[in-house]
C-alpha cells in the first residue's frame, strides 16, 4: 500500500490518544504540528490540532481533513510541552491543548457549532461582553453526572462569568450547555466591567537599592541566563524580604536579553499589590490573565503574546500555558500554595509543570517563599535546584514577636467565648488605643460549624454528603454544606428525637465577627472569605484596611495571602490546631505554613508586630517552629518523619478515585484497580524501590452528592514503577461500568 501524508489531530473531547486524518494535497504544504483544522467525527464537524505529521499507509476508512482554520496556531515548543503534560498526567492530549488554546475566535465559532455555547454560529463577540451563568430554580435529576461538580459551584456563587469557569473546570463549556439544555443552568451576557487591573493610572518606579542578599540572588539569577543549561532556583526570603524586588529584575534581564517570562501567583485575584508592582516598573506592557476578561480582550491578549508584542504573562496556573515567544524565565510565587494544583479535569501540577517548561526551552525558574514546601526544599537538597536565601526583611523591620496561648489553661476574655482568650481580648484593646489594626485568623468559614440537638446529641448533616452542615446565619439563617452546597433551613425541633434544644457548636467567622463587634462596639471590623468576597471585591475590603477605615479584619487563609498591610501590628490565630487534625501526611506542613505566613502580616510598617497563637498544642512541633519563624528547623524535623515513612519527596504517589451511587459497585471496581494495580508490582516486595499498593478505602469523605467515594493508593521511590502501576490502573478504568466514575491523580495534593 502507498503511503499518503497522514495528520495526527488532537481533538477536544476525552479520547485517549489523537485521531488520524489523510492530509489532502491543498494543505500538504501550509500545515505544520500546531495547526488548527477542521475535522469530522462521527457525523458531525469539530475543531481539532495537529499534533504531529507523518507520511505512512493510510488507516481504513480515514477520513481527510475538511481545511486549515488560520488566526490561531499553537507553536511547536508549547505543543511539545503540552504532549509531555498530557503524558505525565494521563490525560487525553486533546483536554490538555485545550488549556492552552484561547476562547475561540470568530472564524472558528461561525464554522463550528458544536463549539458554541447557544448551538448556533455566533456572529463573534462583542467587545464588551461577557457571558455569565446563573442557576435556576430547576431541581436536578440523578443524570446531570459529572456536571454536579460545576452546577454547585455556580450556586454558591449566584451567578459567575463562563470564563472563570472554563478556568475552574475541564470542558465547562460543553457541562454548561448540558446543564443549560436540562433547565438547571441559564447563560446571560451582560456589560464587562473594567479590567480592574487595569483600572487606573500607576505611577512608574525604577529599581530599589537591594540588600546584599537580594543582589547576590539577583546576580545568580542573571549569571544563570548565560548557561547552556536550564536552571531551577528556590528563592527563600522570609516574609517581607523582598522576593518581588528579586523577580522584577530577573524579569528585567530576559527583557534585555530578549526573552520572554511567565510569573506564576497563587490566586490572582488576591495579589493586586503584586500585579500593581510589575505594571509601576514595566507599564501596561504586561499580559494579566485572569477570568473578569471576557472572551475577546482573552483571545487579543492570546494573540499579543503570541506575536511577541506583550513578553510578560501574569497570572495564575492557566497561565502556565501561556504562549510564550522565546521563553526564558518562569516564576512561581507562593510555590508551596496548594492552589498551584489543578483539582478537576486535568489534574496537572503548575509549579511542577513551571520547572518542566523553563527545562524545555533552556531558561531559568524560579520558585519564590517564605515557607518553601517540602518537595521544593529537597531539590535543592539534592542539588536539583539552587537555593538562594533573603534572611531579613528588606526595611529592616524585625520579624514580629510571636506568644503562644494555651488555650488549656487560659480562660476566655470578657465575651465568655474561650476562642477569645484573655490575652487576646487585652492585646486587641491595646492595638485599638494605639490607632492600630489586627488581624485575626480563622480557618472555619459560616457562623457555626455544627448544629446538635442536645436532647439526643444527634448532628446535623448533609442528606448528600458524609459531612456536618454549617450553619450561616448572614445567608438567611441556612444550614449549607460545603462540599455540595445543599441547604436547607435551621430546624426548630430534633428530627429524630423532637426535642426543641437546638445547640449550635463551634466558632465561624461570621460568628467571631460578630463576637468581635459586640465585645468592641466601637471598632470597624471587616471580613474577608469566600462568602463575602471574591473577585474584585477582595480588593475592595484590602483597600478599606490600607485606608485605615477597618480596625479589624476577620478572615480565612484569604488574609495570609502576601498582602503588605502596614498598619496591621497585631495577628490573632484562633486555633492554630485546626488543621493538624486533617487525615493528610500534609497537615503539619499545611499548618506551619499557614502561621508563618499570616504572621508575617503583622509588623511590616514602621510599628514592630505582635502574633498570638491560640492553641490546645503548644508542644506539636509545626506550631514550636512557627512561633519562632524557625522555616529551617521545620523542614530538618519534617523530613526526617517524611523519609521514615517514606512519604513524598522521598516517593511518588498516585491516587485512583473511584465514586458511584451504588455503594456496593463502588467498592468492586476500587478492588478491581487495587488488583489490577498489584498485578503490575512485580519484583521484590521489600525492595526500597517497590511499589505499594495501599487499599481500597473509603475515602475521609465517603458520600459526596450521593455518590460512594473510595481510594487505591499506589507509591513508589522508583518512578518508574509507579509509572508501570498507573498505566495498569489507567488500563482498568476503561474497563469499568458507565455506572462507575473513575479517575486518576498523579502527586496528589488534596487526599480527601
């Protein structure tokens, strides 16, 4: 058989590998891997990208490719990255591509109407719209399937833009015309508002005098552009040190150099100040990314960096897959922040991914923190990456002064709340006389945590989900659960036992601010959660507390984001216990974290700092350290128990997730993966490179909107043989009932 000149297409739909198309001689010579065409499946059109090409005999029955869409092409070295990412994730190529592709633009929209929301060709899009999606009042049946995941989200939200959800969620546009086609979602375009990045005038700045530290790491970083190599830096600098100053001049020099950057952060939505510090140096020059954009700003910004005319990208870690010319530098703020791992759809890893990329086109990253995670730390420890250290805060001020308050031993302030501790109550009347701010700290969102009847001590929980409900008392006095957003009003009675002594348990932060504004009535007292704000109104309640006009902030870990927040000279941790009693090997590390960094909010003016930490622990190792911003004597101890129990980074860990509404069918398909997996673990059982297969189990949360949850294990030292393990698993999953969903997480972040 003659051979044809045959295009491998990538394809936005979850099919395991690229689909095979003749190539037609008309385009034989115009399409190059990154293409975007127009293509046949089954009977109908669909936009797919040419992964790669290759002359060999045609498949049966393969069909041509219809044409070449111009206007938008993947270049080559990210096509190459986004292979290696769907690789290493197992995940279909065509889910992956679609991360880094921008919202379709007009040509593709009036040829393809299965890519349209409506059904129907769209005329373009309007320059200042924005498509937002609403719930309805619909009660949902048992089919809406994998879409129940982002149909609670937008009802928590009231009402969201579709682009932030694409960001959220794999494939949200297809999930919200399913959903819109059974009644439950309706979709609105409405007037976009101003980019509030963009907003307003900056004032530009010119480079500060760096400190000694700061310049040696600014000099290595910029020697480190000249290698053949890629290099990967772990930039430690204690809170307020100055790591922004470090990033704007490395930014600096891959301008000099021609080089482009991506900088990475968290959650952009709660880093104004940062975003506002790269536009004062290098002016509206720069791509920020994020979901208030609508469709068309998204796809001129796409097109800006992919002419070359933009070179900086900021944003969060979609914007991993910006397109880049001539990458050269990739930064990730905040590297240790769980946020940087993607928790539906494509479970890629962004800080992991960020060092792959830098590695691919020869550049340099850098990986920013104060409290640099344990996996960033090993690299430099076995010479992987090297680490650079900002030892003192770049102003000179002192690193606050910390207490611990054992909670076991003293007693609650005037309020009779024991989580408003005596100390507490005194230090926050201290810091209002002196015209000062306070923040206090409170994992917990909601008023109450639980609701019990103490006739009977029965809990209220969720009738979907394995969880208490929350009580939210601002929401209009509801009960909600906060895994599938059911409410449901506070009962007057005991379901079970009818007893009318209702008892609610536990501090919220709704509740401390109320607490708060009884115990201070003349205080201004202001919370900060996913209840109150997100978005731009993040930035309206930080702008209040560096206007002075709130002496009190209460809030969720939102408030240890890196605000620089002068004023604040006093930092309360309600309960520094909270999250040590997560079932996860993280929960230490989490919770030194957490107190390092909403400690470093106090102090950061010209008035030293005050940190109290409220605790029923005071010996637990992650809170001794925090106490005494000990960042190193932390990840010596951690390591230590990490290498013992042979837990991440001393192995790799992937977790299969299993859920279907039969209990019973859910728990053999999870056996199924667990033998399917131990079949693949050959060798010597006690070898230190083995594979260990650990379960089925129940998951910590076993019923999540009606659907049984459970887990398989697989960890190994040898990434070759977890490698062996997950393609068997992977394997297996196709083989499992419709009726079962299944999924796997490589390095998992969350174990829940």
């Amino acid at each position: 058989m003659s051979e044809s000149l045959l295009a491998d297409v990538a394809l936005p739909v979850p099919l395991p590998r690229p689909l095979t198309y003749l190539v037609p001689d008309k385009l034989a010579s115009s399409l190059h891997p990154g293409s975007r065409v127009l293509c046949t499946l089954g009977g109908r059109r669909i936009v797919g990208v040419v992964v790669a090409l290759r002359r060999a005999p045609p498949p049966d029955k393969a069909k041509p490719l219809l044409s070449l869409l111009e206007g938008v092409s993947l270049p080559e070295d990210l096509l190459s990255f986004l292979q290696k990412v769907s690789s290493y994730y197992l995940q279909p190529i065509g889910e992956v591509i679609r991360l880094a592709l921008p919202p379709i633009d007009k040509e593709a929209t009036e040829a393809v109407e299965e890519l349209t929301l409506f059904g129907s060709a769209a005329k373009g899009v309007a320059p200042r719209k924005v498509q937002w999606v609403v719930a309805t009042s619909t009660i949902e049946s048992e089919n809406v399937g994998r879409g129940a995941p982002l149909l609670a989200f937008v009802r928590a939200h009231g009402a969201i833009p579709l682009s932030r959800l694409e960001e959220q969620f794999g494939g949200a546009r297809a999930t919200v015309k399913r959903l819109r086609e059974q009644g439950l979602l309706a979709v609105e375009e409405r007037e976009a508002k101003r980019d509030p990045f963009f907003a307003s005038g900056i004032e530009r700045d010119a480079p500060h005098e760096a400190t000694p530290p700061q310049a040696a790491a600014i000099a290595a970083i910029a020697d480190a552009f000249g290698g053949q190599t890629s290099t990967t830096f772990l930039l430690h600098g204690v809170t307020g040190s100055g790591k922004t100053e470090v990033y704007l001049r490395a930014i600096s020099r891959a301008k000099e150099l021609g080089r482009g950057t991506i900088v990475l952060v968290p959650e952009i939505a709660l880093t104004p100040q940062l975003v506002g510090r790269f536009r004062a140096r290098f002016g509206d020059d720069v791509a920020v990314l994020h979901s208030g954009l609508t469709a068309r700003e998204r796809f001129d910004m796409w097109r800006k960096l992919r002419e070359g005319a933009v070179d900086v990208a900021i944003g969060a870690r979609s914007a991993l897959f910006a397109p880049i010319r001539e990458l050269g530098l990739v930064i990730v703020d905040e590297e240790h922040d769980p946020s940087f791992k993607q928790e539906e759809g494509v479970r890629y890893h962004a800080r992991d991914m960020a060092i792959l990329r830098a590695h691919l086109h020869g550049g340099v990253c850098v990986l920013g923190s104060a409290t640099p995670s344990l996996e960033t730390e090993h690299l430099a420890r076995t010479k992987k990456a090297t680490k650079l250290v900002l030892p003192d805060r770049a102003r000179a001020q002192t690193m606050p002064k910390v207490d611990i308050v054992d909670l076991k031993r003293i007693g609650p302030g005037p309020t009779g709340d024991r989580r408003i501790s005596l100390l507490l109550h005194r230090a926050i009347e201290e810091t209002l006389a002196a015209k000062e701010q306070s923040i206090l700290f409170l994992n917990r969102r909601g008023f109450a945590p639980s609701i019990r009847c103490e006739g009977c001590g029965e809990a209220s929980s969720c009738p979907h989900c394995t969880v208490a409900l929350t009580f939210h008392k601002k929401r209009g006095g509801v009960m909600r659960c906060h895994w599938c957003d059911h409410e449901a009003p506070m009962p007057v009675t005991c379901a079970k036992c009818g007893s009318p002594r209702i008892a609610l348990e536990g501090l919220g932060t709704e509740k401390l601010e109320e607490s708060l504004g009884e115990a201070f009535p003349t205080a201004r007292i202001a919370r900060l959660d996913r209840d109150v704000a997100s978005g731009k109104d993040v930035e309206k309640v930080l702008a209040r507390v560096r206007a002075r006009e709130v002496d009190i902030l209460v809030g969720t870990q939102m408030v240890t984001k890196g605000h620089d927040l002068p004023h604040v000279t006093l930092v309360g941790v309600i309960n520094a216990d909270a999250a040590l009693s997560m079932p996860d090997f993280r929960a230490a590390e989490r919770t030194f974290q957490l107190l390092v960094q909403v400690a470093g909010r106090a102090g950061r003016g010209d008035t030293p700092g005050r940190v109290l930490v409220q605790t029923y622990d005071p010996e637990h190792h992650a809170i001794r350290f925090a106490t005494k911003h000990d960042v190193q004597g932390f990840l010596d101890r951690e390591l230590v128990d990490r290498r013992e129990l042979l837990y991440p980074p001393f192995s790799r860990m992937a977790l299969a997730r299993v859920d279907a509404v039969d209990e019973r069918e859910a728990q053999l398909a999870a056996e199924e993966l667990a033998r399917v997996a131990r079949a693949a673990a050959r060798g010597d059982p006690d070898a230190a490179d083995s594979l260990d297969v650990r379960g089925p189990a129940a998951a910590p949360i076993a019923r999540v909107r009606n659907r049984f949850r459970f887990r398989v294990m697989l960890r190994s030292a040898s990434r070759e043989k977890l490698r062996q393990g997950t393609l068997a698993v992977h394997a297996a999953i196709a083989r499992l009932p419709r009726t079962v969903r299944a999924a796997i997480d490589v390095d998992p972040v969350n174990l829940l």
